[in-house]
C-alpha cells in the first residue's frame, strides 16, 4: 500500500476506511465552502480598498451607517451553514463512536515511549497492531503513566489513552496495508518517536498470526532482538555513537561485562542480576549522566522469556 | 491642571526612578511596550530555535528534551507575556482613557500594580529557563506536569502571578469605562476599541481566576501530592483539561478581542469612513465574549469527555462563529464608498482581515466534530492558532503601533520601511503556516521533535517562511527605533481622525487634555 505513506502533498492521506472516507467528503466540502468565502471576503476586501483608493486629500466619503436587511443576511447565511456542517459533523461524529458489538477486541497499553497491544488468546505485540481486513476491531485502551493518543491518520480516528480509565476506540479496515500509527498526546522527550504501525492483512494471514506462537522456533537472542526492536529502539542505541543527545538513555554497545559508573558515584559490574534490574526497576541504579525517571519499568509488560532473551541479546552486542 | 506648551507626559519628569513609579497611564502603557517588546523577542528566538530543529527530520540542533523546552518556552512566553497583555495593557492602557475624554484610568496605583505583577511573574517564570527547563507544553497537562522536572513549579508560579496583572487591568478599564467618560460620551460614542477592551476585561476579571484557582491546585498536587488531577493519587487528568480551557478558551478571546478593536479605528480612519454597523460590531464583542464562556469543551473532543458533551460544544461553538464573522463583514462594507488611504497601519489591518479571515473558516472546519477527530493535535491546529493569534493579534499590534505612535511619540514612522516590514511579515507568514495546514490534514502531529521522511519537504518551507517573518520583525523593530530618534515632528492629528485620542497634542499633556473635552458625537462622523 504505497500511498499509506507516501509523500504529504495531498489533501488528505489514503483513506483506510468507510467512514474515513465519509470524513474526506465532509472536509471537501468544508474546503470548498471555506474557499468560496475566502475569496468573497478577501476579494471583497481587496476590490473595495483598490476601487476607493484615496485620488486626492479631503475627498468625500459615503455616509452609510448601517444596512439592517443586509445585516441580517449575511447574520442568517453563515448561521445556516454553520448548521449543515455541525450536523453533518455530528453524523460522522456518532459514526465513528457507535462501538460495534461483535468487533474483535485487543486491549491496547500505551506508555512511554510504545504501545503495547494485546490479543484476547494472550498473543502480545509491541509497536505493531495487526487486524483483519473488513472486520469490526474495537480497541480498549489504557495507559500506564501519562497521556498518549492513539491516532492512525488513515483511519481519521484518534482517541485519547488516559492513565487510571479506559477509553476506547473502533476501526474496520477496508484496505490492506501498513498504516502509521502516531501518538498524538504530547508524552516527553521521546513523544515523536512513539511511533507504531497498524498492519491490515487477509482473514487467513491474521489467523496465522494469532494461532502462531510470536517466538516459535527462535532462539533467545532472536527474541531479544524482537524484543529490541519494539520496546527499547527509541532510547537504547547498538553502537559506539549512541548516547546522549542522540538517545536517551545509554547504549548496548559493549555493555555486558564493563563496570558501570552510576549517578550516585558508586559503580556496577553489568551482569545478567543488573541488566534485569534495569529492566523491571530502572530507577534503582542510574547510570551516570542520565536522568533518574526517564525510563518507565517493565516489570508486566515483559515475560520472563523476553527479559531473558533481551539480555541474552545484549550479550551480543559488541 | 493646565500644562505650559511643550510640556507632555514624556519630557514632565526625567530620570528612571520616575518611570518606575509613575501613576501615569501613558508612561506604564509604555513600561508595557518595552517589556512585551523584550518578551516577544525571547520568545520569537524560541521560535527560530523551533523551526531551525524542523528543517529536516533527526536532529538538527538538539535533542528531544531540549526541543520539548524550547516548545514550552515559545508557547507560554508568547501566550502569558506577549498576546495576553500585548494589546489591552500597552495599547488599551495608553490610548483608551485618552478616547473616553479621561485624566487616566480609575486606579492609577494598581495600574502600576498590575504592571509589576507582570515583570514579577516573568522573573519567576524565567528562573525555569535555567533551572532545570519546563517540558510540558504551555498547556501544563496533568499528570505529565506533576511528574516531570521542578522548573515546571517555576514557569506555573510564573503564570500564577502574571494572570494577577491581568485581572487588575481588566478590573481597572471596566471601572474606567464605567465611571470616567467624558461629558457626553454616552456608551454608544464610545469608540469600538474602548467596546472591545470592556469585553476583554470582562473575560480577563471572570476567567483569570480559574486559571490561578487550577495551578494552584496543580501545585498542591506537584509539591504536596495531593491527589486531584493524578491517578496515580486517586485524581482525574481529565478534569485538568476542564478546569484549564475552562480560562484558556475565553483567553483566546482575551488575545483577538482587542486586537479586533484596533482593526476597527484603523479602517475607520484610513478610509475616512463611517464604521458600518457600528452597534453589530459593539455588540458582537460582548456576545463573543458571553458565549465564549461556553465553548472550553472543544479543545477536548477526543480526551475521553463524553460524546454528548462534544457534540454540544460543537454546537456551541459554531454560535460563536455567527458574531465573528458579522464583524468581518462589518470591516469589509466599511471600505464601500470610502477614501481608502494605503499606509502602513492599513496594511497591517488588511493583513490582519486576510490571515483572520483563513483562520475564522479553518476555525470552523476543525469545529466539525466529525472532521476534528482527524485534526486533533495535528499541524492544522497549529496553523490554524497562528493564522489568529499571529496573523490576527500581532498584525493588529503592528498597525496600532504605527497607527499611535506620532500620539505616544509625537513623531511619524517612516512609512516605506513599515510597509516593507508588513510585506516581509505577511508573506513569511504564509509562507511558513499555509504548509503546516497540508501537514496537518496528511496526519502531522503536534509538538514532534522529529518527523517522518514525508513531512520533510513542507517543513522546509515552512521554516524559511518562519526566518523571513524574522527578518521582517526586524525590520518593525528598525522602524521603531528610527521614528524615535529621527522621525518627522507630528502634529496633534497626522490622520485626519475623529476619535478623542487625537484631539489632544502629540505627545499628550500628563493629564491627556488641556481642557476637559465635552463629546457632541460619534466616534466616526466622517461626512
């Protein structure tokens, strides 16, 4: 699906689905409504200064105070678009908030700085959501720190992840593709680069997907490195190069085996006990020159496998 | 008291200590030109800074935390110290008792207050731009806020004791309008910049105290944990948003109310032309102002509130439309028929109809609750705001600049240059907004340090628009500067205005007249 992401110079990105595309008629017509005016309004404004310019000092100007027809025209005019256009809002509105019943549900985690999305046979994934086309998916979402905002532009849906409630959000695909997946919450340091991707794929490829084990068949640094790609990638970096400001927090590059210098002044010698602490309690011993805080605990959001696997990963990082 | 020829509010007294704790109206009008004028260059510095980052995706200049700072600072320096008190408390405080036929405002002592209560509360909230940076956004969203680093305690303490300044001065104009005016100037002789500034502090006396009751209790929550906005403690993040657009929402109107004033004296008098619908546009501000009470729920169409409520402020929310755009419309038939005279101020306030009139229609599209769940938190809200704020508010200030300063100064600008800063100005601002709309509609979310490869080319343009609008503020400060030291001599009316501020000498005696004017007619019989 090449126009998924294609270059911004279109009015609007591809559309995904129905309402979506109900969305784009609405905006369509509000542009061409907004387009008209402008040109009445501004064109108006440009031919009267131009037609009046000001010939010589102390030239006679019309005395004409007020128009009450006129006025009420052009009160009523707007107030009657502005109606159309407020109930059409509110048709597309309660379209894209009618949750279905029937819908496939994924319960959808957000926190600094990745989604979390989780099947109901306990199939998880980080960063990528992937549904099948033309079936009801209703996501239940929540988060565990701060504000974050599911928005996929393809969808024209967006929802606020609130700490401590559920929100929820529909979606039915029409289209298979790869659709960004943005978070529209400002989160901290790393907010524009909480970014995911929903992937819309065949009945029978998601079937595949769900039925197979995520980590069949791969060895621990494999999924480590799975692991890696979707949780840690937007602060932890694999090479020499990889510190601050570039990342925020400090890179894997040779980092299993060396003592660590840490914020308090003491020293760590990095093995498997430190790595899994840092993991599940980041805060306990910070390393020196990063900021206490930053780092959100994964403690829930990792099994035992994939911690295992990440620091197996780590291992080989050199 | 009479004063001896030559002698004005400038040359009375000299010395910095008499500036300082000076009650006149025109000297802390001019107290406030200087501080708004030295917090909008911080301010626009962060800007430049912003748009320097986004010139291409990754870092240009420096890292996420660092932009989410410099976000930050831009926002709640141009919000809090620029636009807030740009118009009505430099402006509206020089010249509107000057058009009631006044001596000065109705408390000239906590007029100076509330100047002080400005460069306290900028102090503060300057100590974060050292002390370990704000990053949440001027818009402090819980429980963000009470998580992140202690300079955010700053810039809210900051913002707490500016909002003060606020409402004295909207406190002290409505007493003024009230009790002040001159022998014959009934409500209906008022000009409309005096009707805007009244509707202004209303919202200013009303909404401000929502705002000060909300950060404090967002600091009882940082500094004493205790729960309200956080769920962490057992509070709602939700609520904060309520509570804050609860003020920030009429604050928009505290921003564009005045600056919709000064557009109309400047139509009036550059087309030597009767205002058209003179009690529509009077009227329109205080309905703006009434109805905007009624309206904070759109900035939260897709936070969780309930989906009834968000129909119901879209609803709400196209009524305000109705009044804006009766007052475009108004400015519009007034140039019919008039004597239209293009000087630098016109210009600005064509400008300023131009880039309101974009910002009014992209107002409504995001209205659409529909289409807003779409452009929420994109860059169509970002350009969007700027296309009032910037191209509305400050538009209007730099045409009411050039407009009154032969008053404030008793010299002329230099009309070419001036102009040429409202071409550098205008079109760098189309140039760097009109793309962020295109942004916004493909998806581009707001505050992103970084952005995918697709935004990069219209984030280019947008950042050598930002550069050029730079350059053209420069050039207005240059015009600033060399009217007052080489402009040409002005006399009392330069303009041919019929308003009261001009019937007065350049610059004004202390106590604004040498007799007491008595008012006989309107503020724009020009037959």
């Amino acid at each position: 699906m090449s126009s998924a992401s294609s270059t911004a110079s279109h009015f609007m990105p591809f559309a995904a689905t129905k309402i979506a595309a109900g969305v784009d008629s609405l905006y369509y017509f509000l542009l061409v409504a907004s387009f008209i005016s402008c040109v009445l309004v501004i064109g108006g404004l440009i031919w009267f200064a131009v037609q009046y310019r000001r010939k010589y000092e102390g030239q006679k100007t019309a005395y004409i105070s007020h128009n009450t027809a006129l006025e009420f025209l052009w009160s009523f005019i707007p107030f009657v678009i502005f109606m159309v256009v407020f109930v059409w809002g509110w048709i597309v509105y309660y379209q894209l908030r009618s949750m279905p019943e029937n819908g496939l549900e994924v319960a959808v985690t957000a926190q600094k700085w990745n989604w979390t999305f989780t099947y109901k046979n306990g199939r998880k994934s980080q960063g990528t959501l992937t549904v099948p086309i033309g079936q009801d998916v209703k996501l239940i979402m929540t988060s565990s720190d701060v504000l974050h905002s599911f928005y996929v532009p393809a969808f024209r849906n967006k929802q606020d992840v609130v700490p401590g409630r559920y929100t929820a959000l529909w979606f039915r695909a029409e289209h298979e593709g790869s659709y960004n997946l943005f978070c529209a919450e400002y989160c901290g340091d790393q907010h524009s680069g909480m970014l995911g991707k929903v992937n819309v794929v065949s009945r029978e490829k998601f079937d595949e997907y769900l039925g197979t084990e995520p980590y069949k068949g791969l060895t621990p640094v494999e999924i480590g490195q799975k692991v890696y790609g979707g949780a840690c990638i937007a602060c932890h970096g694999l090479t020499v190069n990889d510190v601050k400001p570039l990342k925020l927090g400090p890179t894997f590059y040779m980092l299993f085996g060396r003592k660590e210098s840490l914020a308090d002044g003491s020293t760590v010698d990095v093995d498997e006990d430190y790595l899994r602490e840092s993991i599940v309690n980041p805060n306990a011993k910070v390393v020196k020159g990063y900021d206490a805080g930053v780092m959100p605990t994964y403690a829930g959001q990792l099994d035992e496998d994939e911690i295992m696997g990440l620091i197996e990963f780590i291992k080989t990082v050199k | 008291m009479a004063s001896a020829p030559g002698v004005n509010y400038l040359n009375e007294k000299s010395g910095l200590w008499s500036w300082l704790t000076t009650l006149d109206h025109k000297r802390i009008g001019i107290l406030y030109m200087i501080s708004v004028m030295i917090f909008f260059a911080i301010g626009g510095a962060f800007a430049m800074l912003i748009r320097y980052e986004l010139f291409a995706p990754g870092s240009q200049l420096v890292d996420g935390a660092t932009y989410n700072r410099y976000m930050t600072f831009h926002g709640a320096i141009m919000v809090f110290m620029v636009i807030i008190p740009g118009i009505p408390a430099f402006l509206g405080n020089f010249i509107m008792p000057i058009m009631l036929g006044a001596k000065d405002v109705a408390f000239p002592r906590v007029n100076l207050m509330s100047w002080y209560c400005l460069m306290i509360g900028a102090t503060v909230a300057f100590i974060s731009l050292f002390y370990n940076g704000v990053d949440t956004g001027w818009t402090f969203y819980t429980p963000y806020s009470i998580t992140t680093k202690n300079g955010t305690t700053w810039m809210v303490v900051g913002a707490f004791i500016i909002g003060f300044s606020s409402i004295l001065t909207g406190l002290n104009f409505i007493a003024t309008v009230h009790k002040l005016r001159a022998p014959g100037m009934s409500f209906w002789r008022m000009p409309l910049f005096v009707w805007s500034l009244y509707s202004t502090a209303i919202l200013q006396v009303l909404a401000t105290p929502v705002l000060a009751i909300t950060l404090v209790l967002l600091l009882m929550e940082r500094l004493m944990l205790v729960g309200i906005f956080d769920p962490a403690l057992g509070g709602d993040p939700v609520l904060f948003q309520h509570f804050f657009w609860f003020y920030s929402h009429p604050a928009v109107y505290i921003m564009i109310l005045p600056a919709m004033g000064v557009v109309s004296e400047l139509i009036a008098t550059y087309s030597q032309k009767t205002i058209f619908g003179y009690k529509a546009i009077a009227l329109s501000s205080v309905g703006i102002a009434a109805v905007s009470f009624f309206v904070w729920g759109h900035h939260m169409f897709v936070s969780g509130q309930s989906e009834v409520a968000g129909v119901v402020f879209s609803f709400i929310t196209m009524l305000v439309g109705v009044p804006t755009a009766i007052k475009v419309f108004n400015w519009t038939a007034t140039l019919y028929k008039g004597s239209v005279k293009f000087d630098a101020p016109l210009l600005y306030a064509l400008g300023f109809l131009f880039l309101f009139t974009i910002g009014g229609v992209t107002g409504i599209i995001l209205a659409v609750v529909g289409v807003d769940v779409h452009f929420h938190d994109t860059y169509f809200v970002v350009a969007h705001f700027h296309y009032v704020m910037v191209g509305g508010t400050l538009m209007a200030i730099m045409g009411g600049i050039f407009y009154w300063f032969p008053k404030m100064f008793g010299r002329l600008v230099h009309d070419g240059m001036a102009r040429l800063s409202f071409v550098l100005i205008f079109a760098g601002f189309n140039v760097t907004f009109f793309p962020q709309f295109i942004l916004g509609a493909n998806g581009m979310p707001r505050r992103y340090f970084d952005y995918i490869p697709a935004y990069e080319s219209l984030n280019k343009i947008s950042s050598i628009g930002a550069w050029t609008i730079g350059i053209g503020f420069l050039v207005g400060l240059f015009v600033i500067i060399h009217g007052l030291l080489r402009g040409e001599k002005a006399g009392p009316n330069p303009w041919n205005s019929r308003t009261l501020e001009w019937q007065t000498p350049s610059p004004p005696p202390h106590e604004n007249f040498i007799t007491q004017p008595v008012v006989t007619a309107g503020p724009y019989e020009y037959r």
